[in-house]
C-alpha cells in the first residue's frame, strides 16, 4: 500500500508572501488535497537578524486569503535546533560527516587556488581523513559532510526530467555551523524527513540544492521524498517576479 502523500510549504518570513511563493504553496496544497494527503506548512525562521513576527503573521493571513489551509500547526523551524544538530552528531558517529578547523585565510587561499586553475571557489576537503589529533586548541569547528567523491546524484524530478549532477562538482559542505546553529541544508532535510514529507514542490530555483540534500538523506538512509521543481515566474524583462 502506497504511503499517504504528504506536502509541505515552507518560506522564511523575511518579507511578505510574494507570488511565486503563492503558486509553488497552491501545487502544493492541490496535489495534497487531490491525493487526499497532508500539507504542512513550515516557517523557515533561522534567519534571526531578518525574520519578523509581522511577516510570519502575513504568511498565514495570506495564505488563508488565498483558501490554502494547512495540517496541523506550523512548524517553526528555529525551535528545532537542537534536533538538528542531533543528526549532525548522528552523521559523525556514522563517519559520513567530520569536524573541519580551517579558518578564513585558510578557506580564502583555497578559493584563490580554485580560482587561479579556473575552477569553481570552494572547499578542498584538507579535513576529510585528518586524524583528530591534529585539531587545533582553541578553534571551534564546523562540522561538513562526506559528499561522494565519484559517479552521479540523479534526481528523477516529475518536471524536469531525470537530471544528472557530478559529485566531482559537489563539495563537503557545512552542515553544523562552529557555533552549534545548523545551515539551511541540514535543517530542511531533518524537518522533511520529522514531518514525513513525501513529495516537494517548489521553485527551480530549488534544483541544485536538491542533489546537497540528497547527500545527507542518503548518508542518514532515509526514504527519498519525490521531487517536482517548477519553473519560476518570470516578468517581460526576464526578472523573477517575488
């Protein structure tokens, strides 16, 4: 028997619920409610310095405006930190993520490096196989992920098609921040895999952030939700209307 198709929405409430947003929540509340599942909504609220009450309270006024109702209370992503860094922990014990000391001059010549052989700007893995003993005093690290080192991340996405992504083009990237707070990436896998989300609808904007994400599911052996990334809207001069 399939598992009950669950959605989500889930914007930061930086600002006021724009139309894109709009229409990526409407495919999402209309495939729940024609597949007769759940759609949850989630405020991306981790952005402490820009996230307001005010625009947290415009979301659900707009969204009931617009006759989108949603499952359950909202879940604030904020409020689950802890949780988050949990499977950060979690991905330590597995091996599959690891604490990195570089300090900025040192990223800062790593992207120079890259830059100077015409190479994406990014992290060289100097931490990956370090023996611990080697950490620094004194310095707070972050913790990064093990991304694949060879073949392919393909997503099967029901708009675009199956899309190919190298992991050569993909890094170890952050997830647990030296302070203990999550990035972006880490904390929307955790809450989509705790809320049960089985099928994500959003921009294609989206995309690429799709393979990152796959990287952790799969190092945590999760299930892997359907992806469907739809095109964003787009004004007569070629902006993006938000």
């Amino acid at each position: 028997m399939p598992k009950p198709v669950v959605t989500r929405f889930a914007p930061s409430p930086t600002g006021y619920l724009h139309i894109g947003s709009a229409r990526t929540a409407l495919f999402s509340w209309a495939y729940a409610r024609k597949m007769q599942g759940t759609f949850q909504l989630r405020i991306e609220d981790t952005d402490r310095e820009r996230s307001t009450e005010a625009a947290v309270q415009a979301i659900y006024d707009g969204l009931r405006w617009l006759g989108l109702d949603w499952d359950g209370e909202p879940t604030l992503q904020f409020s689950r930190a802890a949780r988050h860094a949990e499977i950060a922990q979690e991905l330590l014990r597995r091996g599959q993520a690891y604490y990195c000391y570089c300090s900025p001059a040192e990223l800062e010549q790593m992207r120079e490096e890259a830059r100077a052989k015409g190479l994406p700007p990014r992290y060289n893995g100097m931490w990956r196989d370090r023996d611990p003993a080697e950490a620094p005093q004194g310095v707070a690290p972050v913790i990064r992920i093990k991304a694949p080192l060879k073949g392919e991340i393909v997503v099967h996405d029901h708009v675009q098609g199956e899309v190919v992504f190298k992991t050569e083009n993909l890094d170890d990237f952050i997830i647990l921040r030296s302070d203990g707070t999550p990035t972006y990436m880490l904390a929307v896998v955790v809450d989509d895999h705790d809320m049960g989300v089985t099928h994500i609808i959003r921009g294609d904007d989206h995309l690429n952030n799709a393979f990152r994400q796959l990287a952790i599911i799969r190092a945590m052996g999760w299930p892997e939700p359907v992806y469907a990334h739809v095109p964003l809207i787009h004004g007569s001069d070629g902006a993006k209307l938000s």
